[in-house]
C-alpha cells in the first residue's frame, strides 16, 4: 500500500481546476501487479508540508492572495510560572509560588488601528472569491488562524491556549489581496547552514525547529507557518544594534561620487549554547536603514549638466529570519561580525516576563 503526497504549492500560478490527469513515474521498471496506490493527498496546511516544499507566496491582488484578520473573540490563554525565583537542584518552584495568569495575545498593527489575534495568508487557489467568500473558506480561513494560535504556544509548555474553542475567534475578514507568505530564500539542500561557512553546519533546519535553540518564544516565525510574512517582525530579540554606513551613487557621466550616510538598527538573538565551539543558528527578527540627508548626483548629459537628487531611501526586513552563525563569531563583531556591526550593544532586552503588581519567573524545564 503506498500513499502518494503532493503539494499544492506545485499548482500555485493556476490552480487545482486545471489538473487533468496525474501521471507518477518510477525510477526503475516495477511489476505493475506490485503497485497498489492507496491514496494520493493533497496538503495544503503550511504545518503539514515535507520541508523541501514551501508554500506559495505570491504576491498582488491580481493572483488571488490574500491577508486575512483573525481577530480574537473568548480566546482563553493563560501561564502556569513561578511567583518567587525557583529554587533548589534541580531549580523548581516552590509549591506555594505557582500561579495561573493571563497572557495578553499577540498584537496586529495596520495602518487603520490594531486588533489582537494573528494575520494569516491564503495563496492564490485556496479562496476562489475573495470578494465573496463561502462558509466552507471562511471555515478553511478560520482552521488557519486556529494553527497560527496553536503554533504560537506550541514551544512553551507552560502556556494553555483553547484554539479551537467555537467562541474563540471573530468570523475571519479580508484585510489586504496584498500579502506574501513567508519567503523560502534558503535552498532544500542548505537548510542546515551549510554552504555558508567552510566546513560548518547545524543539527536544526533553519525552516522548522533551529527556533528551538533560544530562549525567546520565536518559533511562531519559523518559515513553515500559516501567517502572513510580516507578522513577527520585532519579536524576541535579545539584542539590539545600532547601524551606521555610506551610500556611494556614482554613474558613468557623473562629474564625481558623492556619498550619503546611513542609519538603521538591528534587532537580533543568539542560540543559548552560543558558538564558541561550534556554530549555532542566529535569530533576526528586525533590520532598518534609512538615508539621513538627500544626495545629489550631477551628471554631463549632452554638454549640460543635470542634478538628479535622491531624496529618501529606506530599506526594512521583510520578514524574521533564521541564519548560521560561524563558531568564529564573537558578540562583539556583531551578528556577522561585519564592520558596520561594531557597536557595543546599546541595550538588552530584560529576558524575565513582567506584570503589574510582582515579577515572576518560567518554570524550570529540561532542554
């Protein structure tokens, strides 16, 4: 018996309308009395999917994309922790510190306000009318939104979260046709960081479980995932840097080079194990840079000369990323240990929780 597993991510551009006939092909020459198929599925949850198949992420309203608002209703989620700082070997909390509290849900911010909840992507094929959607999509859109609730607690177990409650979501909404989905930048072959540094690999998949390597809760940015490709960006980081450079613009009729100056910021964290004996993935979750001043070029054109002025330029991480950091990497060179990167660090983000009232502390668990 044999299933056959295909991703719809393979059909992105037109469609499962369009699929005729499937045609499998063996390798080698195989008794047809020795094959039985059992089943041939399809998968469509980016939970799911085999790690050298994204899925689709195209952009634009013209291809069917969408961004869609799951908007939190009665959603339950709370912490068990310590109220007092563990104690003992192992470290454990004392009986009489353990405490349930609410835990506020991840915030949504869009140009026309915020909500709490998550923003989830639909590829072109999954919704056939975003205009008009039916209760069967509006019920797909909504077991989406129940994984990006799942997959947001699923690293720490410490927090209980009712995701499928029938009164935990608002009914989904269309915010934007103008989403992407996460990007798959890194080769099926290089998932494990190699091929970057001679000789140096991780243990972890960049696209999956490498965000189990931090302290952070940032597994709900990993690449295989039902949200849309911004959503995360600035979460768990346990540094932040900041960044200064020159633009140089230059042009075959220029009269001479000028050069502008840069600014921006890095948000980063690194493993728990850190890479002084072997290299360990990398977590950015935020990277800006913006232009200070305008530059003007003059260029010849013609025997006349004619001022072209770049006003503003900013650049901005489209999405948090995970990366291989070389075992010869120190802290003090920074992420890449890239000049621009030399900086002591301006300020470290306070690793404990806090509420109002007292501090508390994660129960101890075992990596």
């Amino acid at each position: 018996m044999q299933t056959v597993r295909f991703n719809l991510g393979d059909w992105c551009e037109f469609g499962t309308d369009e699929i005729d006939e499937i045609i499998l092909t063996f390798d080698e020459p195989v008794d047809p009395a020795r094959v039985i198929l059992d089943t041939i599925e399809f998968t469509d949850s980016p939970l799911d999917m085999v790690e050298d198949l994204p899925p689709c992420g195209f952009t634009g309203g013209g291809d069917g994309s969408g961004m869609w608002r799951c908007e939190i209703d009665e959603l339950t989620v709370t912490e068990v922790s310590c109220s007092a700082e563990p104690v003992g070997s192992p470290r454990a909390c004392d009986p009489g510190d353990i405490e349930t509290t609410a835990v506020d849900p991840p915030l949504v911010v869009l140009p026309g306000g915020s909500y709490s909840g998550w923003a989830v992507h639909t590829r072109p094929g999954m919704i056939r009318n975003l205009d008009e959607p039916t209760t069967e999509d509006l019920d797909f859109v909504l077991a989406r939104c129940q994984q990006a609730c799942e997959l947001e607690y699923a690293a720490n177990p410490d927090v209980a979260a009712e995701c499928s409650a029938a009164s935990g979501f608002i009914t989904p909404s269309l915010i934007t046709t103008d989403s992407h989905a996460a990007y798959f930048e890194i080769p099926p072959a290089q998932t494990d960081g190699s091929g970057l540094f001679e000789d140096e690999s991780l243990d972890c998949n960049l696209r999956t479980d490498c965000c189990e390597h931090f302290d952070e809760d940032i597994c709900a940015n990993r690449l295989l995932r039902p949200t849309e490709a911004r959503q995360g960006l600035g979460r768990g980081e346990e540094w932040s840097y900041g960044m200064d450079g020159i633009i140089t613009l230059d042009s075959p009729n220029a009269t001479e080079p000028v050069q502008g100056l840069l600014s921006g910021s890095l948000g980063f964290s690194s493993c728990v194990e850190g890479s002084g004996t072997a290299p360990c993935p990398t977590y950015i979750g935020s990277a800006d840079v913006a232009l200070g001043d305008p530059v003007t070029l003059e260029l010849t054109c013609g025997g006349e000369t004619v001022s072209h002025t770049l006003d503003s330029l900013a650049l901005t991480l489209a999405q948090p990323a995970f990366a291989i950091r070389s075992r010869a990497a120190r802290l003090d060179r920074g992420a890449t240990g890239r000049p621009g990167l030399r900086r002591a660090h301006e300020r470290r983000l306070d690793d404990l929780r806090h509420v109002p009232s007292h501090r508390r502390w994660r129960r101890p668990h075992a990596r």
